[in-house]
C-alpha cells in the first residue's frame, strides 16, 4: 500500500501572490523599511497571515487547486489589505 505524496508548490498561491505584490508596489512599506523596520515586519505579517488564513478555510471549502479558489481569494484579500495598509499609513 503506498500513498502518492501532495505536491503544492507555495508560491503559486494567493497568499504568496498578494504578499508579494503589496509588499514590492506599495510606497508605505518602501517608507516603513526605512525609517521604522518592526512596524514594518508586523504589518508584513498580520497581512500575510490574514491571507493565508482566508487562504486555507478556501482551500477546505473550495477546492485544493488554486484555479477554483484565486478569483474569489483575490475579492476576500485585496480590498482587506488595502485597507489594512490604509490603518498602518494614517496611524504611522
């Protein structure tokens, strides 16, 4: 009896996607690595986390493949994480 091992390649999800996409384009953390390098790591994480979290119950509902699940990601995330660093960049 063997068992064929899941393949899932990281960086083809949602979470990494959008992480990686704010984290590159957005001028409040170009500003935050430089002048304030832990709030720059939290707000990082609380949006990393956020997606991975939304990320992971879509995965349980929907479906494992990321083509079932990306569009309706991209509508929960993006709007959150705009906002989120809308917070960060009036509170910092």
């Amino acid at each position: 009896m063997t068992q064929s091992a899941k393949k899932h390649d990281l960086f083809s999800r949602g979470s990494f996607q959008t992480a990686a996409f704010l984290l590159l384009f957005s001028p409040l953390f170009t500003r935050l690595f430089q002048e304030n390098v832990w709030t720059y790591i939290t707000v990082s994480s609380v949006i990393v986390l956020f997606n991975f979290i939304t990320e992971c119950i879509l995965v349980k509902r929907i479906s494992a493949a990321p083509q079932n699940y990306i569009a309706f990601f991209q509508t929960i995330c993006l709007p959150v994480n705009v906002l989120l660093l809308c917070f960060f960049y009036y509170v910092t």
